[in-house]
C-alpha cells in the first residue's frame, strides 16, 4: 500500500507540480533585480568626442529669435521657452527637444541651484506613501506609488552612472513590528513587479548589528532591509541639460526672465531676458512659455498677472553631512517614527554620510540657510538610533543645507481643497503653461504630461516630429559607460583608484574627456590627478571641464552643483577656493579685482551650507608681476592706514574634542588642584575652569548640567580622565545656540509631502 501511495499518478503530479515550482521560483529568483544595462559599445577606447556650443553661442541663438530676415515673419522663433533649469525645467526640454520641438532654456541662477541640488538623493517609490494608500484605503497614494516605482527603473536604464540602488535599513525594536514591516515592504516589492529592484529581507539582530555596528542594539528584535535607489541630484541635472543641447535645445543659465511680453489679444509672445553677468537684456520670442521655477513658481506668475494669488506653500527640508565613519558604505537606515512624526534618512552618500530631512515653514528666498535648531533636531533624532558610545557631536557636522520644499495649490481649486498630492499643471488665461510640486524621482513623467499639455495648449501639434521618447533616451555620459570603466581611466592617465572611481560613477564615459584635461602631478603615482582637496577626489581637470563643457561661470557653480565639495564639507570646499579661482580666472580671464569678488561671493554662499559664520574669505594668489605688485601696495597701505584682515569672531566647529595641545593643558590645570590620590573636588571645578583658556565663560549651571548628563552628578571628586570627559561636554555645551521660540515644525501629511525634497 505504502509504494501504491509513494508512485501513484496523485503523488508522481504532486511530485512533478513542485519540482516545476521550485525550478521556476529559483529561475525567477536568480534572475530577479535590476539588470544593469549593457554598454552601447564594446571597446574599451573613448566615446568620440563633443564639445557643446559655447555660453555665448546660445545667447546669440536666444537673440535671433527676434530676427526678421528678408521680410520673414520671425524664422527663428521657438516652440517653447522653458524658465527654470532644476530637474523639472531640464526634464521638459529633454522631452520637447526630442519631439522635435525648438526649444529654449533660461534659469536666472544656475541649473539645479536650487530645490534640485538640495534634495535627499533618493530615487524612491515612497513605503510611506504604500502604508497611507493600504491603511486609508487610498487609489491615488496607490497610483502614485505605482509611477513612482516605475520611473524608478527608468532612472537605471537612462542614466546608470549616476543612480544605484540602496539597501535601507528599518532597524525593529518591538516584536509585533515584524510582521507588520515584512508585509509593508514585499507589499512594496509586488507593487515594483518585474521592476523590482531586489527583494526585500529580514535581519536577525545578529546580523543587523554586524552591518550596522554603529546600531543602538538595546533592545533591539532585528531589522528589515528593503531597496531603492539613490542619485547625485546636481550632476544628474547637468546630464539632463547636457542631453537636451545635444539634440539641439539652446540654454542659458544666469539669464532672468525680466518682464512678459502679451499680444492684443492678451496672449503671450516674448519674454525679456538679462544676461545676470553682464547686464545685457533682449528679448526671447516663443510660441509658448513653460513656468517651471519651482519655489519660485508666484514670481513668474506675477508678471503674468499682477493680481495673482500665491500657489506656493513652502517649507524648509535641512540636511547635515557627517563624516562616512556614521554609517557602513553600503547601507541606509530609515526612522519612520521621529518625534515630530516625520521620516529621516540616514545615508551613505559620497564617501559621507547625510541625515536629513526636515518640514519647517519657510519663506521664498534664494539662499535659505538650515537653522540650528533644525541641524541639533537631526541631530538628536540620529542619537536615537545609534549606539550609546558614539558621542553624536555638533562638531561632526561637515556641512549643513536647506531645501525650499515647493508645495502648491492649485489654483482653478477652491481654497478649502489643500495641497495638491503630487504635481500640478495649470494654464493661465494668457498662456502662461505652469508646472510645480512633485519630486525628483517622477520628474520624466511630470515633463511628459507638461509637454503634452503644451503640445495641445499652443498649437504645436504640425510641428512635433514624433511622441514622447524620454523612457529609452540615455543621457549624456551613459552610451560608453560600464561600471569597470574606471579601470580603463587608471591604465591609461595613472590615476588614484578612488579618483577614478569617482570620475567614472559622476560622469560616466565624459570622464575621459576630464581626464584629457587633467594635468601632471610629477610624482612617480598617480600620474594625473591634482587633487582640489587631499580628503576628497575632486580634481583640478573637473574645474576646467565644468567651464568648458558644463557652462560653469561662478565658483559655486563648480564646488556646489558641478563638484559636490560644498555639501560633503563647506571647511575643504572654503580651502580649495583659491584653487578653484585661478583656474577660473585663467580660463575667463579674471583680473585680482574680479577674483577677489568671486572668492567673497563663495564664502557668502557657504555660509548657507553651514561654513562657520566668522570664516573669512581666502584673499586671491597673485599670478604675475602686475598682480604681485598691485597686492603689495594693498599690504603695504593697509599698514600705513592701520588696517588688516579682521580677526574671527563666533564659534567654530571641529570634529576634533580639543585642538592640538589642549588636553596637555588641562593636565597641567589639573595637577595644580589634584589632591594626593590625584583627584579634584568637584565643588572646585567652576573656578578650576575659569583658569583654562576658552573656558573663561562657563556657568555654574552649565557645569551642573554637563556632570549630571556624564552620570557624575553623585560624585564627590573627578580623577583626570573623568575632568578631561567634563570639559569636552562643556565644547559642545557653549556651542548651543541661544534660546528661541520653538519653531512651527509643518505636520504635513506625507501623502502631501512631495516624498521629500
């Protein structure tokens, strides 16, 4: 009976049915996971090479626009002029100009220099988003987390070199949380189907303290990791741009939209433009005008219609950057609990580490600095998560920048509606085409429905040559890219691995072209590569391929949004400037006068990345024996009037507890106090203090409040090491900032939240 039952027809199809099973499921598992494009060419050697039109030369092509040759009525006019260079203006002319539409691209700043290159750097779907549409029963979360995912992929295919997936960490710290963030994240994983990234696992604590040591293990149950992607913002921008101008679109940053331009009937035509760097202003003649400004989406609008109402409800998103030795290098964390109620991000980024974000109300502005209220709010929400003997430090905190989160309203609503969830697209009455809110992950998709909409609202239906193509469109710097072809770069030019490395993952085979610039070291390794700082891989080629090939006209253009140095240390990118000035002025031809301008205008601007506010701008390097001169008599009549360089004022940060023979001279303080068994009273310590320069004005409660957070509040007397712990307590203690009244953090609901800025 027993071998009747074991080879039955039931059993040998049971049998049968899980072999097929389990040979599927293993294919299908083996196989899952995004498959890294292939490289369009097969050759190690360099793509041919493309330089792009010059600055001028897309000025000339905006001017011609106005041009009536022969009795012409306006040949050169443009489809579209797009007003805006961040992700989403960028995302527009990539679309448009592949349609086959002329189109023209103005930004009054540089391209990403706002929302775009201040961002969390994800590329996500919103797991957030997933647990609002499961938990309210919510279509429209569930179809925003379904695009999301989907151009999620596509931020793969097009542009591999700069985007990769992530693992992120959910560390579980109650038992009944398992099941709930298991279901939450393969949830995430069916919604991504063949999308999908990889699969989503569960840690024992074992494991999960091994990945992530810095982990606080008190009372930890396990973790669960889930994926998603992770981009450079800004570099991803200039891509974007470069694309578009490869396939004809004209661009211009540091040109401002000055006034709009409206035919009899109402309906917009031009629009005047001014050159910020020279102050010459002409005007830009279109079939229609795409506001894609983002925070500063009313501005425009405004000239449109003096009498319009404000759509833009911003809210500031700070994120600091720590040093990379706050996370492992290959794996994020997520709170999805903070005390406000907000998620954080706790990301490897860079060779760094970032922390972030915030929703604090904010007003407009072109520079918003991060708060230190916002920056020690992180601050103290990183401390949660990580292990009691890593001392979370103001000090650790490399740079620190904030992020104009541009959430709408719609307009044609009415004012009871709210926020709109996603991104809005509205057409005024006089033709003014607007596209604000959403994020940096569905910026292909917000720039498809925009230019479907500008296709049917100006007419342009004879002129466009084809549909959309943006889902197969592969960027700038990805045709000849592979992720081993930094190992080409170091046999060819000699370079360090981790320069060549970051050459490569920044700007994919263009790197070869950095390279050709890249001059001598004269040293017997690396051959090529003068580094800009010794902590980071930034070289000086980068600087001169920014210019040339980038249309990078300012210093911040190159350490801010070409090179990332200002957001990975605001100190390093403050070092490099003189560097970074003369090569600019080498190749603009800048005199002393026009470098030392710049050089200000740099330091003001990382002050809003949270350089240290009593840094001093860095005074230019004389090149020649007029410029030498010139700088001698400026020494040499500062002294005469009594003048010089102002000393710092204000605070410093320092990742160091104590600067280079401090400690020597708190033992010797102490040795004059200690008793015989080399301890002191802790009633002395006020005025043991007072003796120890920089500590001059401690307070009697500072003091008190130091011992009791040391745990030495119960104790009689301190021995040395305990006195040198107190002291470093009392750094971070006199850095604080003084008392303000708690700020309005935004409590808005993450369906509204734009998924981040």
């Amino acid at each position: 009976m027993l071998r009747r039952a074991v080879f039955s027809r039931r059993a040998l199809a049971a049998a049968s049915g899980a072999t097929i099973a389990a040979v599927g499921g293993g294919y299908y598992f083996l196989n899952s996971g995004p498959a890294y494009p292939a490289s369009t060419r097969e050759t190690r050697r360099p793509p041919p090479p493309w330089s792009p039109p010059s600055r001028e030369q897309m000025l000339d092509s905006l001017r011609a626009s106005t041009d009536t040759p022969n009795g012409t009525e306006y040949p050169n006019q443009f489809d579209l002029l797009i007003v805006g260079g961040g992700a989403t203006g960028a995302g527009v002319a990539v679309d448009a100009v592949t349609r086959g539409l002329r189109v023209a691209l103005v930004e009054r700043d540089d391209f990403s220099a706002g929302t775009s290159s201040k961002s969390t750097k994800l590329v996500h779907g919103g797991v957030r988003y997933l647990q609002k549409a499961v938990m309210e029963l919510d279509y429209e979360q569930y179809k925003l987390v379904k695009e999301a995912l989907h151009e999620r992929r596509i931020f793969l295919q097009t542009a591999p070199y700069l985007s990769n997936m992530l693992p992120i960490m959910l560390p579980i710290y109650k038992y009944w949380q398992v099941p709930y963030y298991w279901v939450g994240c393969k949830m995430y994983d069916m919604l991504a189907g063949k999308e999908n990234m990889e699969t989503s696992y569960l840690m024992s604590k074992g494991k999960a303290l091994e990945t992530f040591p810095m982990l606080k293990s008190q009372g930890l149950v396990g973790a669960l990791v889930y994926y998603d992607g992770q981009h450079n913002d800004s570099r991803m921008n200039i891509a974007l741009i470069m694309t578009a101008v490869k396939y004809g679109a004209t661009v211009a940053n540091h040109t401002e939209v000055t006034s709009l331009h409206k035919d009899d009937n109402g309906k917009l035509y031009a629009a005047r433009v001014r050159d910020t760097l020279t102050g010459r202003e002409w005007d830009v003649r279109t079939r229609g005008i795409v506001n894609a400004t983002g925070p500063f989406s009313d501005a425009l609008l405004t000239l449109d219609n003096l009498s319009h109402k404000p759509i833009v409800q911003p809210s500031s998103g700070v994120h600091i950057t720590l040093p990379n030795y706050y996370s492992p290098r290959t794996m994020g964390l997520l709170d999805p609990s903070t005390s406000d109620g907000r998620v954080i991000f706790f990301l490897p980024w860079q060779g760094t580490t970032i922390a972030g974000t915030t929703d604090t109300r904010a007003q407009v502005e072109t520079e918003p600095r991060a708060s230190e209220e916002d920056i020690r709010w992180i601050l103290e929400e990183v401390r949660r998560y990580l292990s009691p003997d890593i001392k979370v430090r103001r000090g650790d905190v490399l740079s620190a920048w904030s992020g104009l989160r541009p959430l709408v309203r719609n307009p044609n609503a009415n004012s009871t509606e709210g926020l709109v969830r996603n991104h809005m697209i509205h057409l005024s009455a006089s033709g003014l085409l607007t596209i604000a809110g959403g994020k940096w992950t569905t910026y292909r998709a917000m720039a498809e429905e925009t230019v479907d909409e500008a296709v049917k609202a100006f007419n342009l239906h004879n002129r466009v040559k084809n549909a959309c193509l943006t889902e197969n469109v592969r960027l700038v710097g990805s045709d000849g890219w592979t992720r081993n072809m930094f190992i080409g770069l170091i046999q060819r030019y000699g370079l360090e691995t981790e320069v060549a490395k970051h050459l490569s993952d920044n700007y994919g085979d263009r790197a070869w072209t950095v390279c050709s610039l890249a001059q001598p070291t004269g040293e017997p390794w690396p051959l090529h590569g003068i580094r800009l700082s010794k902590s980071y891989p930034y070289i000086e080629a980068e600087v001169r391929y920014a210019i040339r090939h980038e249309y990078a006209q300012t210093p911040v253009d190159v350490i801010a949004r070409r090179c990332r140095l200002a957001f990975l240390n605001a100190q390093a990118a403050l070092e490099s400037l003189p560097r970074v000035v003369d090569i600019m002025a080498e190749e603009l031809h800048w005199n002393r006068a026009k470098k030392k301008l710049e050089l200000e205008r740099a330091t003001k601007f990382l002050a809003s990345m949270g350089l240290p506010p009593n840094s001093l701008a860095p005074e230019p390097a004389p090149n020649g024996t007029l410029e030498r001169l010139q700088s001698l008599f400026e020494y040499t009549g500062a002294l005469i009037v009594g003048q010089s360089r102002p000393p710092a004022q204000g605070v410093t940060y320092s990742r160091a507890q104590f600067d280079a023979g401090e400690v020597d001279a708190l033992r010797t303080v102490f040795k004059t106090k200690a008793d015989n068994t080399h301890r002191v009273d802790k009633r002395e310590l006020p005025q043991l203090l007072k003796e120890v320069p920089g500590y001059e004005n401690v307070r009697n409660k500072d003091v008190d409040y130091v011992l009791e957070e040391s745990g030495f509040a119960t104790r009689t007397s301190l021995d040395l090491d305990e006195f040198v712990e107190v002291c470093a307590e009392l750094k971070d203690v006199l850095l604080a900032p003084a008392p303000r009244i708690k700020k309005d953090r935004m409590r808005i609901p993450v369906e509204k939240s734009g998924g981040g800025v």
